[in-house]
C-alpha cells in the first residue's frame, strides 16, 4: 500500500510516502495506524497523537474505523486550518 504523509507527519516519519506492504491483520485505518507505530522510533512518535491526526483513502477523508477494503493511498496529515 502506498502511503503519504504530509506537514509534521511527514517531518516526524521522515519521508513524504513510502510503500509497505501490509499483513493481513490490517483491516481499517485504526489498524494500519497501530502498525505504524510498530515500524520504528520515527513511526511511533509520528502517531503519538493520533487523535490529532486526519486520513484519507484514495483522497476521501474517513475516519479511522474506515475499512481499507481495496484503497490504493492513504494519507496522513494534521488538521487544516484556515486562514
């Protein structure tokens, strides 16, 4: 699966996408996120809050019970604000 990251998400990963390829287990969003974190130092510190994090699959925002069925990306980025 491809993923992307964006602001500082992508600062605390330390790449802008990177593509991984996923166990079985890995169903939603919730469960990708918890993988992640399991990556490394850079991953874990990324999703500390994950709370404060939002996704999109295949450039749709969903929340993170969202299944991954057949999505191609994903994208992790803060919340936007205006301005």
């Amino acid at each position: 699966m491809n993923i992307r990251y964006f602001a500082w998400v992508r600062e605390r990963v330390g790449v802008e996408e990177e593509t991984i390829e996923l166990p079985a287990s890995v169903a939603t969003v919730a469960d990708l996120i918890t993988h992640l974190k399991t990556l490394d130092d850079n991953h874990a510190a990324a999703f500390e809050e994950e709370d404060a994090i939002r996704v999109a699959l295949d450039q749709m925002h969903v929340e993170t019970d969202a299944s991954l069925g057949n999505a191609r990306e994903v994208a992790f980025f803060p919340p936007m604000t205006g301005g």
